[in-house]
C-alpha cells in the first residue's frame, strides 16, 4: 500500500507536538491507531522517521526532510479540497460556451452579464461558430453547453428552448424594392441575394421558407455567401441585394433608415440551448440555464 493523506496528517502532527499521545487526543484518534500510522510509513519504506529520547520523540534527519514534503502535499490536498468548496458555492468555476452568430452576437451577451454579475468567480468563455459546428463542439465536449437557433438532428444531444426571433428580409435604402408598397409576386427571385454561408442555422431556416413559397434556392440569383450577419448587413446597406436575416440583427439599421424591411417576416425560429445528453450538469452550468429562464420570465 501506498502512504495515504491520513497517514501524513498524523506524521504531521505527531511532529508538531513531538508526543504520540498529545498528537492523537488532538486528532480525535486512539494512541495505538496514531502508533500504527507512524509504524506503517517506517515499516513501507525501511526508514526511521523518529527517535524517542527520554520520554519523548524528536524527529530524524529524515524525519525532518519529510516533514517539509509532508506539510507541502498536504496543503495541496487542502487547496484542492477548498477548490471543490467554492465550484460547489458557485465561488469558482469555469463554463465553456459555443454559440451560433445571431445567439452569440445579439441575444446572448446581456445574458451572460446578467449572470456574472451574480456569479463573478465562473469564467466564461464562449466560441462563436455556425449551428452545425456548435452542436459538433457540444457533441464533443469541447463546449459545456450550446445555444443556436433553428433545429438541429443530433440524438447524443438535447435540446431546450429559450427563446426565438424572426426571420425577415431586408434591402439597403437605395435598393429597387425599398420603395414599392406593394411588393412584386416574383420580388423573391427578381432581386439578387446576399445569403448565410451552409451549416448556419439562419440560412437553412431561408431554404425551408422558400420551399413554403414554393421557391427553390437555385431559382435565386445567390451574389454572395458570407459566413458573417454583419458583413451580410453591411452589404446589403451598401448594394443593390437582399438578404435574409435576424430581427435582431437589423433592427437598428430598420431604425436608422438604412435598411428596409420587405413584408412582415419570412418566418418565426427558436433558439435553443443544447447540451450532451450523458455528460454531467455542474452547477455553474445549472445556475446559467436558471438565470437564463428567470430573464425570460421578467
């Protein structure tokens, strides 16, 4: 057998008190359970860690030696334990989360402020990838939980909503369309497009709106594919095309005039928080998902 903590516990204090008795009445241990403790460190590595002079013991050589090491594993051991007090108390922790671009950029950052400002010791780091790469990235374990909007068909995970947006298309100010009250029949695939690189949730939420309207992605004339909404905004408020975005992406381009919105909306979506399915709930995990739906029922 190897030593044990508790074995160094003991050596240790028996060599604070330099007294067998003393060390154990302090330990809450019998004299012959302390004895043992001390015999079996000698007795395994073939050392003498005391000598008992007079009445008394004193440490060896090696004794002392040890002691150094002893004293040093096991606080160690107590910073480890304290560790695990304060993920437990929510003091300490860190949080792994990956994010679909519309989620990640717009929905969930006053989110995560929110709950910081309740649990400042949890670090958060958050990875901002398409829906298909974060529902990899949470398959895998390289993120603790993922938030993405739209649907994904992944039976190691499960999925929770919270929340959604809307789908809507949207002009630049000077685009042909942003002027017209009433809206062509064929104003879908007249104008050309500006369109969400594949694997993004916003783009796969077009496709089935189009299939809706009975409209086929290759009927579109697709200018561009960009793998950001604010290079795709940007874009579109600077060029002739359109594109299909997030409510949330543009409402504040809507405001400013320089952006025009086409119909009331393309479609609804969710947003949903994923997690894989047989892999632990911490709690800092479990105290963001509960201050995420308090936000919502406020």
């Amino acid at each position: 057998m190897t030593m044990t903590l508790e074995q160094l516990r003991i050596f240790a204090a028996v060599a604070d008190k330099q007294h067998v008795t003393q060390a154990a009445h302090e330990l809450n241990l019998t004299q012959s359970a302390t004895s043992a403790a001390i015999a079996a460190l000698e007795g395994r590595y073939g050392v003498k860690l005391f000598d008992r002079v007079g009445r008394g013991i004193v440490l060896t050589h090696m004794g002392r030696t040890f002691l150094g090491e002893a004293r040093a594993v096991l606080a160690r051991a107590h910073a480890a334990e304290q560790v695990l007090r304060d993920f437990a108390g929510l003091k300490a922790g860190r949080l792994v989360i990956a994010a679909s671009q519309t989620v990640g950029s717009y929905w969930l950052p006053m989110r995560l402020l929110a709950f910081q400002a309740v649990h400042p010791g949890i670090e958060i780091n958050v990875r901002i990838a398409n829906s298909e790469q974060v529902a990899t990235d949470v398959r895998d374990g390289m993120a603790d939980v993922g938030f993405i909007e739209g649907d994904i068909d992944d039976a190691a995970l499960s999925a929770r909503r919270v929340d959604g947006d809307a789908l809507v298309a949207v002009v630049g100010a000077r685009h042909p369309l942003a002027s017209q009250k009433k809206l062509p029949a064929d104003w879908i695939t007249r104008t050309p497009w500006i369109l969400r690189e594949p694997g993004s949730g916003t783009r796969a939420m077009f496709e089935r709106a189009l299939k809706k309207r009975g409209v086929r992605l290759a009927d579109l004339t697709v200018q561009l594919e960009l793998a950001s909404n604010e290079a795709i905004r940007t874009a579109v408020e600077a060029g002739s095309c359109a594109a299909a975005v997030s409510d949330l992406v543009v409402e504040k381009a809507i405001t400013a005039k320089r952006l025009v919105r086409l119909e009331d909306e393309l479609a609804k979506r969710s947003f949903y928080a994923l997690r894989h399915k047989e892999r632990h709930i911490s709690k800092a995990e479990a105290a963001l998902m509960s201050s995420i739906a308090a936000g919502a029922a406020s």
